[in-house]
C-alpha cells in the first residue's frame, strides 16, 4: 500500500479527544440506575445524534420537555454542562495527527458533532485548527455513516477517495468511509493508529 495515501482525514471524538456524556450526569444524578435509565429514556444517543445532523438545541431540549416535563432541569443541563463531557485530549494521538501535519501530510478533519458545540471545542482545543480544514455535520445537515458526507467531504477538499486513509473509533463510519472508495482504519489507541499508517507507507 505504500505510496498510495494522499490525504489522511481524522475523526474527532474519542480519537483526538475524549467524550462521555455521562460525566456532569454522575454529579447531577448520582444514583446510577437512574443515569442509565436517564441516557436510555431521555438524553438517548439518537436524540442527541440529531444535533449532530443540525436540529438546534432549543427544539431539541422542547421535544423532551413536552414529553419528561419533570425531567427539564436534567434535560438542559445536556448542552449547559457539555464542556465536562469533553475533558480532555488524547496527546498521543494529537501528536500524531500534528507530526503528519508538520510533514507537509495533507490533514482534514471530519466529524459529527453539533455546530456550536464545535466551535466551542476549537477554543477549548486550539489544536483542532491545525489541520487543512473540517467537515462539521451539523453544519452542511449530513451525518456518518451516509455517504453522501464522505463525497461532500471530498469534492469539498479536492480529495482522491482511493487515496484518502480516514481514521473513526466508530466500525459503523469505518464502513461507511469504505462505502464511498476511501481507504479507512478503525482507532483503537494511538499505538494501534501507528501501525496501521505503516501499513500504509506512512512513518510516524
């Protein structure tokens, strides 16, 4: 495979920095059965999923206060508190992703994240403006694992889908990625991220 990557596309979340929605939740509901049932009734993975793909938070945070009306505060406290779900980076990788840049690699970003809350994790992580550029989607209304945001995200940057290497914690936007003619490999940590550019020709 060496000598076949031209451009090399990062996911964010749980690659270059950790998310857990759970954390502010420990303190704000302390008993741990009722977070569960919490994240599996209310704030579930796909109502938030939807913010992602661009439904803003106020009609988000409306569609579940009509249906838990008790359950507002917890609710709210979803996007209020959503700087503790993102607590930190995982250095090793960002070094990674900068030592690629620094070699004159092509780097582009491409995520799933809410619009506001991105431009929140830019100021909370100045590295995230490093590389050439970023598909954001909840700003263009696409979402892994769709194809269509994989060919967006290409004719957007002028990227070779046979020559772009995208790197997701998510199996399910590994696929999708390979669906759309890029090359993809699944993180696991840093180290693992390493040996799969080797595999490409890609030192680091």
């Amino acid at each position: 495979m060496a000598g076949q990557i031209k451009h090399i596309v990062f996911d964010i979340g749980k690659v270059l920095i950790h998310y857990d929605p759970t954390l502010p939740y420990r303190r704000l509901i302390p008993d741990e059965e009722e977070r569960r049932w919490f994240f599996a009734n209310v704030c579930t993975h796909e109502w938030n999923l939807e913010q992602d793909r661009g439904r803003s938070w106020a009609n988000a945070e409306a569609l579940l206060v009509e249906r838990f009306p008790e359950r507002e505060q917890q609710i709210r406290a979803f996007r209020q508190y959503w700087p503790e779900m993102v607590p930190y980076a995982y250095e090793d990788s960002v070094r990674v992703m900068e030592q690629l840049i620094d070699e004159g690699r092509d780097v582009t970003m491409l995520t799933n994240f809410a619009a506001d809350t991105f431009r929140h994790a830019r100021e909370m992580y100045p590295f995230l403006n490093k590389p050439r550029g970023v598909t954001v989607s909840g700003e263009i209304e696409l979402i892994k694992p769709d194809r269509e945001i994989y060919e967006k995200h290409a004719r957007d940057f002028g990227l070779e889908p046979q020559s772009t290497l995208f790197i997701d914690d998510s199996l399910a936007n590994v696929e999708g990625a390979r669906a759309a003619g890029w090359q993809a490999v699944q993180f696991i940590d840093a180290a693992q991220l390493k040996a799969d550019l080797a595999s490409f020709g890609i030192a680091t």
